[in-house]
C-alpha cells in the first residue's frame, strides 16, 4: 500500500511538472547561421510559441558542418522539453550519408513533431546568360560535358544535391562549384564567374524579379503562384527531379507525449495563423503542418532517396 501511495503521488508530481512546462526558458536550436531560411522559420515559431505558452524560446544559432554539429548538440541534450530543434533537410537526410562520424542517427536520435514548411528550387542563371531553357542547358551540357559550372551553398547541401540528381536523370555532367554558404555563392552567380544554380526559390525570387537572373525551371510538382512563368522540371521534359527543400520541428528522443502534443498543435497553429501563413507563401514556401507520424515516414523516404543520389554521384562531404 505505501508503495502503491508513493507510486501515485509521484505521478500527481510528475504531472504536475509537465503541466507547468516551461518553467525556464526553452532552447531553438538552429544548425546554421542567422538570417537565412531555416533562421527566419525558427524565430516565427518561436515567436508563436512565447505567446501560446509564456516563458521565453530563444533561438540559438549552431553552425557548422552542414548542420550536423547542431544536430548532435540536440541528440545530447536531455529530452525534457526545453531544447528544440528548428532545421532544413540536411542534417535529417543528407549529411549522415556524408559523414561516418555524424555524431547521431537522424532515424533514431530525434522525435519528430512537424515538417513546418518546404519549397522547391530553381533552376537559375544570370540575366546575360545564353542559356533560356531546360533544354538549352541539356543540349549544352550533352555537347560539351563536364564543362557547365554550377554553384552550391557547400557540399551535401540542397542546390548541390539536385544539381547531382539533375545530371543523374538528363544524362548529363557539369562542374559543381562549392561555397562556404549561400552568400558568397549567389554573389559569383550574379556576378557571371558560374553558369548555374539549384537555388532555393525564396532566395532567388528577389533576383529573378530584380531582372538579375533568370528562371528556367522549377523542381515542384506545378509551377509556383510567385514564378508563374517558370515551367515545372518535368513539363520541361526532365523527370525525377521534383525536389523541395523543407524546414521541420523535432527534440532530444524521449520528449514527454503531452509536451510533444503542445508543440505539434502550437506549431500548426502558428502556421496556419493568416499573419504568419501569407508572409510565409508570399516568399515562396508551401505550408505543410504534418503529423509525427507523417514527418518520420516522410524523412525515412527522403533518407533513403537521398542516400541513392549520394552513392551513385559518389558525393563526398570534403
């Protein structure tokens, strides 16, 4: 009886603790640098959160190694509710095939709450370039392989990837051209001392209108309401290339069921919240607001997909 007592009370306690939650602030961690994609999602929600649940959420930016650096801070931190983790597809299904010493296992390590948003990238060239098609570049790069230059945020990252996987599906080879980031990449793109890009479409958009580069083809499954002249991949005669990239929400693996449930529905709200969802859409992301269950399927699909891509272009993360 005194054990059953006990047993009940620490339950009343338990409960108690978790009902209060946050009773300090809560971690965001963030994997990449501020004011990029993943950044500026990370403080939306934040924000949100602040004000459905009090206490503070401050985001806390951990750059390096493509996002596995945080990644593994995440995996270490204990699975209590105050550290979350705000990322782009990378450090989920990207960097731990390029890497054997990641330092966690993105299908174990990690519960996963929601993919947040996701966006398709365009295929970019400057605004001079001869190049005015898909077909175009195929046609170029058929005659003349190995020779087009395409520029990347780094190695392992989104527009590195589909540039791989868009050669992989055309035939094709061209010269990937890495960065230290998205900056010093677009600025050599704009620039003319590379040919081409994969960019993420909130990135490119204010370029593309600006007259500074041109669009020749998007990698979503139909054509974007911001770049409605931009043909999908595939009405450009370019199949398997549908690619987004995508920012979600997970924690440390053993995150309390009621504070996961908080977070999911706190994260739906926020984007679905008019304010937040038209800011969001007017730069080119797409709501998503899955389930968990849905996210873990759809990070073991884009893990396995990407793992192929990695291992038949035999990309390497040096």
């Amino acid at each position: 009886m005194r054990r059953l007592i006990a047993s009940m009370l620490l339950t009343v306690a338990m409960t108690g603790v978790q009902a209060a939650w946050p009773e300090k602030p809560v971690t965001v961690l963030v994997p990449f640098p501020a004011g990029g994609s993943t950044d500026n999602v990370a403080r939306i929600l934040s924000a949100k959160f602040q004000a459905e649940f009090g206490g503070s959420f401050v985001v806390d930016n951990r750059p390096g190694a493509a996002g596995m650096i945080g990644a593994a801070i995440v995996k270490r931190a204990p699975a209590d509710g105050y550290t979350v983790f705000v990322s782009s597809l990378g450090p989920f299904v990207i960097g731990p095939h390029l890497s054997k010493n990641a330092g966690y296992d993105p299908l174990k390590d990690f519960e996963y709450i929601s993919v947040a948003v996701q966006a398709p990238n365009v295929l970019a060239v400057p605004a001079n370039s001869p190049f005015k098609t898909v077909q175009d570049v195929i046609a170029y790069e058929k005659a003349n392989p190995g020779k087009m230059t395409f520029a990347s945020a780094g190695n392992g990252t989104s527009d590195h990837l589909t540039a791989e996987l868009f050669w992989q599906q055309t035939g094709t080879s061209g010269i990937h051209v890495p960065y230290k980031g998205g900056a010093p990449a677009m600025n050599d793109l704009l620039g003319g001392q590379v040919d081409a890009t994969f960019m993420n479409i909130n990135t490119a958009v204010p370029h593309i209108k600006a007259g500074k580069l041109r669009a020749l083809g998007i990698t979503s499954t139909k054509r974007s309401p911001i770049l409605p002249n931009v043909p999908t991949m595939e009405e450009s005669g370019v199949k398997g290339v549908t690619v987004y990239s995508w920012q979600a929400v997970a924690a440390p693996k053993g995150l309390p069921a009621d504070i996961k449930s908080k977070l999911h529905a706190a994260t739906v709200a926020a984007l679905n919240d008019p304010a937040v969802k038209s800011k969001l859409l007017d730069v080119g992301f797409e709501i998503v607001a899955n389930t968990p269950e849905q996210f873990a399927a759809f990070q073991a699909s884009e893990f396995s997909r990407w793992k192929k891509v990695i291992e038949l272009g035999k990309i390497t993360g040096d």
